[in-house]
C-alpha cells in the first residue's frame, strides 16, 4: 500500500520536491563559494629514528609505533588550542588533516587550512614546533623533521567549489526530497482509513461521490457505477435485496439509496424502494431530487401498498404504507420498531417471489432498533458515510460492518459520501468523445 502512497505523493507534489532539490542546490553554491573557500597550505613531515647508538644498532620500531600517536596528536584538540595560543595576533580558526605518504618511511603529509590566508604558515610552523616539543617530553623515540617547508597559501576556484557544492546540493535535496515525499506517503497511509477498512474488514469503497462545490457534482456517473456493481450480485443471484445504511444520521444514505434504486431500473430490471426509516424519513425529498416521485397505486405486486413512479420499472413503498403491511399480516403494532420488525420480512419475501429487486432505505443503527431488522433480513448491504472520514468514523463503520455481518448479511461495499448533502437531479451522464 506504501508504494502506491509514495507514487501518489510524487506525482501530486513533485513541484515541492523539484523545489527543495533546488533550493538544496543553490543553498550548498551559496556556502561554498562564499563562506566555505579556505586558504590551505600543506608540510610534509619525516618520522624517523634517532641516529644510531655506540653499538651501531637503530630502533626502526619506534617509527611504526609512534607514527599513530604523533598522527592522532596532530588533530587532536589540544595541539589545536597551543597553536591558537601561538597565532592569536592573526585570529581565525582552522583545521588540520594528517594523512600517512610512506608507511615504511613514516613520511606525514599534513594540511592546514583557514579563511585567513595570514593565519595558514605561522599555524603550520606552530605545529611543527609543537610536535617536537611533544615529541621531546613525551620521549618517543623517533625524530621528526620538516621535509618540505610550508607552501605559500592557496585557495580552491571558485568553480570548482561550485561544481562540488551543486552536487552535493543536489544529492542532499534528493535525499530530503524523497524523506519528504516518505513522510507524506505514510501520513497519508495513515489517514487513509477506507484503505484501512479494505484492508482490516475485506470492505472496498465502490464509489466516491464530489462534493457540492466541485465540478461534476450532480451528475449520474458515479451511480452508473454503484449501479453496476450491485447489478453484478444481482445477476449472479447472490442477493435481490439490498439496504442502504449509514453509522449516522445525516449523511447522503438516503440520495445513495433513491438514486441506486433508478438506476437500476434504468438498467431494465423491476425495482421496489421501501422507506424503512420512520423517525427521520429522508426518502420521499431524495425520490423528488430525481423526479421519481410516487404518481399512482401499483397494483403489480400483490397485496403490497406500492406505488409507481415516473422512473419505468421502480415502485415505491412509502414508510407511512408500512401499518398497512402490519394489518395485511393479522399483526397489531405501533411505533418504528414494531412497524419495521413486523413488516419488513415479509416485503422481503414477496419482492424475492415477484422476482423484484428490492432497495431499502434502512434507519441508522444508532439507537434505532429496527435497523437489526432490516439487516438481518435483506441478503446485502451497501454502506454510506458523509463528510472527512476521521478515526472515530472509522470505528463506528468498522463496528457497523462487524454488526452487519453477524447478523448473516453480506456488505456490498462502502460509499463515500460529501461533507455536505445535496439534492442530486438526473444530468445526462458524460457522452463518449
């Protein structure tokens, strides 16, 4: 899933990486050529052993043994702060580097370098002072001299700093970039919580409706779609009813759910829509919003108080039909619970006897208990959330599903709805070009 995140990321904010490499880029010339061009002189230094005794004999092992020791003492800091010491009248810093020519020979080539070109020979003949002076008190048995004399100071082009610098600049922005680009894949990963539910709860988003400013909203395609898939379990018999539900009230369950039931009666099939939420019936404003509005009774479906519509093949059946339902039956009841528990499997049954595929608006399962009635007797269901998906929606769609599927009901997939509800009106869809 990360790789997806992170090509995701370069492809959207590749002008943001551009833009860091570049700025990395000029940042490290900046530096270089302006601040970081040291003047830098260099000594060669022999360690060697003393001059041989009355007996003819050389310690040539004392070279191999102190040749690290003197090399480490030469960029140590407290020879550093002696040379300080010594050149305070010129001022500045510097660095020195020690780097070993001839092994055998103990031959060091030492480089000093510093912005003040007046500082480079004086700290270089401090340096060599003051290592035999270490040499001398710390009684190594070794003699060093100076094979070559400090060369005058010289300082790199300006050119060539610059070359090294974009590089380096280039590889550092790189870096940072693809750092960037990492971090912002992961958060997005993170925030990705109907990936999460994907891949946590086997649910897969079907559509992702456009929010009301942005352009395409209102129009049929993207339930042309979810159409579409729920078509597919339609042809291949696994279910015939369906529920629209939703963790909570307010969200586009009810558009989702009048607009699902069109076009699917557009695709040819015969479609009854039941409006099973009492409390806060949406159904019949989402059935106007497509000009779907009931026009007369159906007479088609048995003893069911249908009505049609002005959509061919979709009847509904409205939520204040449903005490009709209860008296068909022989049942007494009143209130949401009874009406919705008493009634709703039954419609279940006849609609699956008349070979009809029922869609019902179903009510939220928070504090409404015959949304268990529902979902325990339709064969699928199509989940709705509204707005920004945050963590607590995620768990209230994770417990919802969960709750769904032990009922015995199969979850057909996840709708994504916008933050705000609108009213969406049949717009012809997109024509080929």
């Amino acid at each position: 899933m990360l790789p997806e995140q992170l090509w995701s990321v370069i492809r959207r904010s590749w002008a943001l990486i551009l833009a860091v490499v570049v700025v990395c880029a000029i940042g490290f010339v900046g530096l270089q050529v302006k601040a970081q061009r040291p003047y830098h002189s260099s000594v060669l230094l022999n360690v060697q052993p003393p001059p041989a005794t009355a007996n003819g004999q050389v310690n040539t092992g004392a070279v191999t043994q102190a040749v690290p020791t003197i090399q480490s003492r030469l960029t140590s800091q407290a020879l550093k702060t002696a040379i300080l010491a010594d050149t305070k009248a010129y001022g500045g810093t510097f660095n020195v580097t020690a780097d070993l020519v001839y092994p055998n020979g103990g031959v060091l080539a030492v480089t000093l370098s510093a912005v003040n070109p007046d500082l480079v020979v004086p700290a270089l003949d401090s340096l060599y002072k003051n290592i035999r002076k270490y040499v001398t008190d710390d009684v190594l048995q070794v003699v060093v001299t100076e094979i070559q004399p400090p060369v005058l100071p010289v300082q790199d082009s300006a050119n060539k700093k610059a070359v090294l610098a974009a590089a380096e600049g280039l590889v550092c922005g790189l870096a940072l970039g693809i750092f960037l680009a990492l971090g912002l894949a992961r958060w997005r990963q993170y925030r990705d919580l109907t990936g999460r539910l994907e891949r946590n709860q086997g649910v897969k988003t079907l559509i992702t409706l456009p929010e009301a400013s942005e352009p395409g909203a209102g129009r049929e395609d993207e339930f042309i779609l979810l159409a579409a898939d729920v078509r597919a379990d339609v042809l291949s018999r696994r279910a015939s009813s369906f529920a629209v539900v939703s963790p909570k009230t307010g969200s586009t369950r009810s558009v989702v759910a009048a607009q699902l039931a069109r076009g699917l009666a557009i695709a040819g099939h015969r479609v009854l829509l039941v409006d099973a939420d009492l409390r806060t019936p949406r159904l019949e404003g989402a059935l106007a919003s497509i000009d779907a509005s009931p026009t007369a009774p159906f007479t088609g479906m048995s003893w069911l108080p249908t009505e049609t519509t002005s959509v061919p093949n979709l009847v509904v059946l409205r939520g204040m039909a449903l005490p009709k339902v209860l008296e068909h039956l022989g049942m007494q009841g009143t209130g949401p619970v009874r009406l919705v528990a008493g009634s709703i499997a039954a419609i279940v049954g006849e609609a699956r006897n008349a070979n009809v595929i029922l869609i019902v608006d179903c009510p939220s399962p928070d504090g409404a208990a015959e949304a268990n009635a529902v979902l325990s007797a339709v064969d699928a269901a199509v989940v709705v959330t509204s707005g920004t998906l945050r963590r607590k929606d995620a768990d209230r769609l994770a417990r919802l599903i969960d709750q769904i599927t032990k009922l015995g009901t199969e979850v057909i997939g996840l709708v994504v709805g916008p933050k705000k509800d609108y009213n969406l009106r049949p717009v012809p869809t997109r024509s080929p070009v």
